[in-house]
C-alpha cells in the first residue's frame, strides 16, 4: 500500500477482495479522524485475478490523483481511464 497525504485528507491504495477477484480501491480518510474512510474503485469495470496486479493498478491511481474536492473525492486528469491502454486516436 502506499499513502499520500493531502491537507484534510489521507489516501491510500489497496486491493479488495470479492470473490476470487480483486479490486484496485483508493481508500480516503480524514486526517483529523473525525469520519470514516471512503472507498473508491478504480475503474470499476475492471477486476484482477491477481492481488498483486490490483495493488499496483491502485498505486497508479493514487500517484495520478491531482487533488481531493472538499469533501475527499479524489480528482484525476481529464484524460484518465484508470487502464494502461492508450487512448483512441482523435
């Protein structure tokens, strides 16, 4: 897991379990502890066999996140898909 530290907000990567599957998450919590952490999916239609691959799926997401809004939802390139893929020509 890796974590970053924003003004209000902690953020973390993590993989989920479901099943025999695996979700790539960024989980954010309130520095102050005064709430409770919020999960976010990283591109929700996708899910890995290994936890590993997850796991590294989420640092990406993380590393790519630009800022938190207000109230912690993570803010990431317009352009961003959350896959490795490349983007379709214009």
């Amino acid at each position: 897991m890796t974590e970053r530290l924003f003004d209000d907000y902690a953020a973390r990567s993590t993989a989920v379990a479901e099943g025999s599957r695996y979700t790539a998450c960024i989980v954010v919590t309130p520095r102050d502890h005064n709430g409770y952490p919020v999960y976010y999916a990283v591109a929700e239609n996708r899910s890995f066999r290994e936890q590993e691959q997850a796991e590294q799926a989420a640092d990406k997401a993380l590393a790519a996140i630009l800022s938190l809004e207000g109230d912690g939802t993570p803010v990431f390139p317009d352009d961003y898909t959350g896959f490795d893929d490349e983007p379709p020509a214009a």
